[in-house]
C-alpha cells in the first residue's frame, strides 16, 4: 500500500498543474450535475436510544395526527387597530379573502373574520380576539412540512400583509412563512474568499512553522492577534460601562425628584462600579499578559534567526610545503 501511494504523490509531484486541472474539472462536473439533477435530501432526524427519540417515537405510535400537525406549516395573521378591529370588518374580510389564496393553504373555510366569529360563537371570542375587541388572531394552514416553506410564500405572505396595513389597522405575522432564510448569495461567497484566505495564511504558518525562528514568529503573532482585540475589547468596555453610570446624560439623578433619592443613589453608586471593575480587570490582565507572551515570542524568533545565521568562519588552511626531491 505504502508503494502505491508513494508513486501517487510522486506522479501529483511531478505533474502538479495536471492534478489541479483535473480536480478543477471533476468539482466543475459534480457541481453540474447536483445543479442540474436538483436530488432531494433526507430530513429525517433521528437520535437513537435518547429519551427525545422515544418520545417522538411514542407519539407517533399513539397520537399519529397530532405527530403529523406539529409538523405542517402554520402561520399567524395578527391584526389590531386603536379603534377596535369592529371598525374594520369590511377590510379584514378582504384580507381573509386574499389570504386564502396563498400557496398550499388547506381549509379555507376555517380561515374566519375574528369578528365575525366571535358575535356569532361568543364562547370562543376569547381565543380570537383580545384587549376588548382591538386585537385579533386569524390562523394559517398549509398542506407542506415547515423546512419545505419557500422564499417565495414569504414574500407572498409579506405582500399581503402590507396591502392591508393602511386605515389604522396593523397586521403582523409570525410562524413558519416568516422564518423562511433568503438563500445565501454574495455573503456566504464572501465567506468562502475569507476562509480560502485563512487556510492559506494557516497552511504558510505551518511551512513557516518548520523553523525554529518561523514557529516564534509565527506563534507570537498568532496570540497578538488574538490578545490585541481582547485587550482593546475589554478597556473599551469597562470604561464606557463607567463612563455611562456617571455621565450627566445618563445619570440616575434625572429618575429621581426627591434629594433623599439623590442621596441614596449617590451611596449606592460604588456598587455597580465594583460590579465592573471586578468582572472586567481580570479579563484586562489576563489579555495584557497574552500579549507580552506574543511580543516575547516574536523577539525571541530574531535571536533565533541571528543564532542560526551566524556560521563560523572557515580557518584558512595553512599552506603545506611540498616535499624536496631526493637526489
């Protein structure tokens, strides 16, 4: 095994730009083809022998329905208005109306005026209704599971809601359209440019790293990259945090009108300062301290580079004279 995989490396050694070419044109291809085969992935997730996974196991076992409903798609349309939703019953019923248009919904006819509902059942007024009539709740379901919600029922249900937010009545939502992630673009290739980055910087300490001199320098500035934002972080916290309990515009005099309050705030202001002091000092030193030992390790790779740099001078030979010839 050990032969061939020596003369793999000597072969990708020897024909490094082929290699690269050929892995670029094997990612190209892949790539290609799960864009274009689009293939459906597995959601189903299971943890065996947890407690969790038994539970999950047992109701769908015995309460298969409700199992099935926790996890469709469900969606709140909450509506209020200062002057009672009453005023704007012609609206909600249009509203109503378009939303029973929007992807996937099931049950239409159970998608209700809240108002409405509740004079002709007032038993369950309280479950639609709130706040003596300003507040109602209209509910949403789908035929499809909630990770399988798209971008475009979001902007859907977000379209609809802003036709309808004019006259004084406000419609919010909440549930599975509005927790649909935008597909990464532009910031998830960014992240990929940074990490390509980073794994290049990494992998030219590592060949840095193979001196003695390169592991000092590159270990010292490893740490002060890490120790210089948490020294800067953390001053810049503490004081501000002191800066603010004393500067006049938040100072804890404007909250109080009587001088005994004054009094007592100014006795007790030493608290919350102590409260900081203590739980940021620590962290200062500790960061100032992982400095230092970035800046030593950083002088210490020039005293190993001008150790290893000095060599010693050849001694000149002396010269050796050459034999007499015997006569």
């Amino acid at each position: 095994m050990a032969t061939y995989l020596y003369r793999l490396g000597k072969f990708a050694f020897r024909h490094k730009y082929l290699v690269v070419a050929a892995w670029i044109i094997v990612i190209a291809v892949v790539g290609g083809a799960i864009s274009a085969t689009n293939p459906t992935f597995s959601k189903e997730f299971n943890l065996p022998g947890t407690d969790s996974q038994r539970a999950t196991e047992l109701m769908n076992e015995n309460f298969a329905a409700a199992a099935e409903q926790q996890t469709q798609a469900s969606t709140s349309i909450l509506i209020a208005a200062d002057d009672g939703l009453a005023a704007h019953s012609d609206q909600i019923d249009q509203l109503i109306a378009q939303a029973k248009t929007l992807p996937d919904i099931v049950d239409p006819e159970k998608i209700v005026n809240p108002v409405t509902l509740a004079e002709a059942n007032p038993a369950v007024a309280s479950a639609v209704l709130g706040d003596n009539g300003k507040v109602g709740l209209i509910q949403l379901n789908q035929s499809i599971r909630i990770e399988d919600q798209t971008q475009a029922n979001k902007t859907a249900f977000l379209d609809l809601m802003a036709k309808f937010r004019t006259g004084g009545l406000q419609v919010e939502g909440t549930g599975s359209m509005m927790q649909v992630q935008a597909a990464g673009g532009l910031s998830e290739m960014l992240g990929f440019a940074v990490a390509f980055i980073v794994m290049i910087v990494a992998f030219g300490a590592l060949i840095a790293a193979s001196s003695p001199a390169g592991f000092c320098r590159w270990s010292g500035t490893s740490i002060l990259v890490g120790g210089i934002p948490a020294l800067l972080l953390s001053l810049a916290t503490k004081y501000l945090s002191l800066w603010a309990i004393q500067a006049a515009p938040f100072s804890w005099h404007d909250r109080w009108a009587s001088d005994l309050g004054d009094l007592v705030l100014d006795k007790l202001r030493w608290i919350p300062e102590r409260i900081i002091d203590q739980l940021f000092s620590p962290v200062i030193w500790v960061a100032l301290f992982v400095c230092l030992v970035g800046v030593v390790f950083i002088a210490l790779s020039f005293s190993v580079r001008d150790k290893a740099g000095k060599t010693q001078k050849p001694v000149p030979s002396s010269p050796v004279a050459a034999p007499k010839a015997q006569a």
